[in-house]
C-alpha cells in the first residue's frame, strides 16, 4: 500500500501539471487574441487608404477626346489643355485616342490616358505613380486639387 506522503506527492504533482496547463491555454488565447487584434488594426489603415485613392481616382480630370479640337473651333478652351502633353495615342493600352473616348489627364504631370486604363493601372497594387514618367501621385493633393 502507497503511504500518505506518495498519494500528497502525486495530488500535488498532478496538481501543478493541470496548473501548467491552464496557463499554457490562456497564453495562447491571449496571443490569438492579439494576433488578431494586429491585423484588423492594420486592415484599417489599408482600407482607409483605399477609399482615399477610390475618391482621388473619381475626382481626376475627365475629358472627352478630342478636347484640343473644341478650343480651336471656338468652343470654350480646357485651362489645362495648353498644359497637358499631346498625345496620339494610350501609353497604357497602345491603342489610339479616338473622337468621343473618356480620357483622364494625370494631375502632377498632365500626362493624358483612356479612363478605364488609367483606372485599371492605379487600382492595380500599391500602384500611385504615372505609367509614363513614373511621377508620384500624392492621393490627397490629387483630392484637394481636383475639388
């Protein structure tokens, strides 16, 4: 028969086991719990910056092809047409700018583009600078200046 010092000693080691244990688990329910508070803390920042980039993206200037025309047959001149760099054709698709296409003009380097490519190409990752000159866009001056 085991003596009552054995069967203390055993209660007690069973004991500290099944405290080890305990502390293991909450341990890790605490660093899941963190882990995941981290990444929706930095989803936000993310998803702020996106809506930031999706209302600068509305906010650039649109144009209809050909503008240039419209100032020479007595229509009302685009200011920013003397500015904008002449272009025949989309760097971003190579296609052609034709009569009646959407085209947006670049703000910091009033390089000109076909709307939807220009769209596609600063949605694209992380993407904030001009397919041409690779000018850097700064989402809040395009918003403040485009207002």
């Amino acid at each position: 028969m085991v003596g009552p010092s054995v069967m203390d000693a055993c209660l007690l080691a069973l004991f500290v086991i099944a405290a080890v244990l305990v502390i293991i688990c909450l341990l890790c329910c605490t660093n899941n719990h963190n882990q995941d508070q981290q990444q929706a803390n930095a989803r936000l920042p993310e998803e702020i910056d996106a809506h930031t980039k999706s209302i600068a993206i509305a906010l650039l200037n649109r144009v209809t092809y050909p503008r240039r025309r419209n100032a020479a047959a007595g229509g009302d001149p685009d200011p920013s047409a003397a500015e904008t760099l002449v272009a025949e054709d989309c760097a971003i698709c190579l296609g052609p700018f034709e009569d009646g296409d959407l085209c947006s003009i670049m703000p910091v380097c009033r390089h000109e583009f076909h709307r939807d490519c220009i769209v596609n190409w600063l949605l694209m990752a992380n993407n904030n600078t001009c397919p041409l000159c690779r000018a850097q866009l700064q989402w809040s001056a395009v918003a403040e200046n485009m207002v």
